[in-house]
C-alpha cells in the first residue's frame, strides 16, 4: 500500500514537472458568447476548433483581465486568442466580429 502512494506522488511529480517546465500553448478561436460572470472574471463561449488547442465546444474561460468583458453581452460574436497553462484555459484578448 505504502509503495502504491509512492509511486502515485512520483508520477503525480511527474506531471506537474511537465506542465510546469512547458510554454503556454496559444491559439485563436471564433465563437458566441453564452454568458458572462464579470465577478468571477469568467466567460462562456461557444467556439469552433482552436487549432493546436482544442476541438469546438461550449465552454467557461477565465480571462486574464476582467476588463475584457467590458462592453460584451450574451450572444456577440467574438473572436478571442486562448493561453493554455497546464490544465487551465485563459482568454487573454476578445475582438468582436
Ligand atoms: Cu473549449
């Protein structure tokens, strides 16, 4: 059993080593805004594939600054550039279409 949470704490190092040491990817998506939680600096887009980032879906992002949001409603049509850090995505710049 003690061997067992070893090796997961090892390999659980592992991955965090790995997501930590890489560069952020970055990509450029197109999609609808769904909805805005500007006190949680959070948007959810509708977006279609983000080359080298992430298949079409409907999903929340947090965004670097929440002055991003400004101005912004529920249905625009947006493009926006994505940073992935580790497991986290974050939009870092929204231009309407
Ligand atoms: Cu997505």
């Amino acid at each position: 059993m003690k061997v067992r949470i070893r090796f997961a704490l090892a390999a659980l190092a592992l991955v965090v080593a790995a997501c930590q040491g890489s560069s952020p990817v970055r990509g450029t998506g197109e999609g609808k805004v769904v909805s805005i939680d500007a006190a949680h600096a959070e948007i959810t887009i509708e977006h279609g594939d983000i080359e080298g980032v992430m298949k079409a879906m409907t999903m929340p992002f947090t965004v670097s600054d929440p002055r991003l949001l400004e101005g912004l409603a529920p249905g625009a049509a947006i493009e926006f550039d994505v940073e992935q850090r580790g497991e986290r995505h974050f939009v870092t710049a929204i231009r309407r279409r």
